[in-house]
C-alpha cells in the first residue's frame, strides 16, 4: 500500500505542477496518435537572450561613438570624472570605460567621421 501512495503522490505532484505551467499559457497540438491535447507553452522567461544581446550591442555601439567622437583624453577624463559619483554614476563608469574592443573599432571609425 506503501508503494502506491508514493506512485499516486508522485503522479499527483507532476500533475499540479504541469498545471501551474498550464496557467503561464499553453498550446493546442495534435500528437502522433491524432489526439488534439493541450501542453504548456515552452517560453523561458520575460527576458529573451535576443534582448539583452541587442542591448549589449547598443551600449557597445555607444561607447564607441563616444570614444571616437570626444578622443582618448576627454573620454578617459569623463570616465574617471563619472567614477567619483554616486553608485549608479560607479556603475555607468565600470561599463563605460575604455576596453580593447572600443579602441580597436573606435581607432578605425575615427578617420572615416571626418
């Protein structure tokens, strides 16, 4: 009796698990018998990994605009300038400063800006 409570407890766990999904949304799909059933729709989460990566790419985009726009003193300066702030000013300066990638496509932009 034992091993069929923990069989029943087990199968009504996943159940009430596979309806909480349900409740996030779900999908109507013919299996391979031909039976119309319901299963849970498959998203992830609210943020898709497209983007954050668009966003990251922007904000690349940004900071090399800028590095080539206002040179390497002036820049660097505003960075450290931008350093001494607030926490959110330490956090903008930490993802603004200068990295290898920036110099490298900034140092091929800047002549073609004019």
């Amino acid at each position: 009796m034992d091993q069929a409570q923990q069989s029943f407890y087990k199968r009504e766990q996943a159940l009430r698990r596979k309806h909480i999904r349900m409740s996030r949304g779900y999908v109507t799909r013919m299996n391979r018998n031909g039976i119309i059933e319901q299963v849970p729709d498959r998203h992830f989460s609210g943020i898709g990994f497209r983007l954050v990566l668009r966003l990251a790419l922007v904000v690349m985009a940004f900071k090399v605009l800028a590095f080539a726009w206002l040179g390497e003193t002036q820049y660097l300066s505003s960075v450290t300038t931008l350093s001494q702030g607030a926490l959110h000013e330490k956090a903008g300066a930490w993802v603004m400063q200068a990295d290898p990638v920036t110099r490298a496509v900034a140092g091929f932009i800047t002549p073609r800006m004019g």
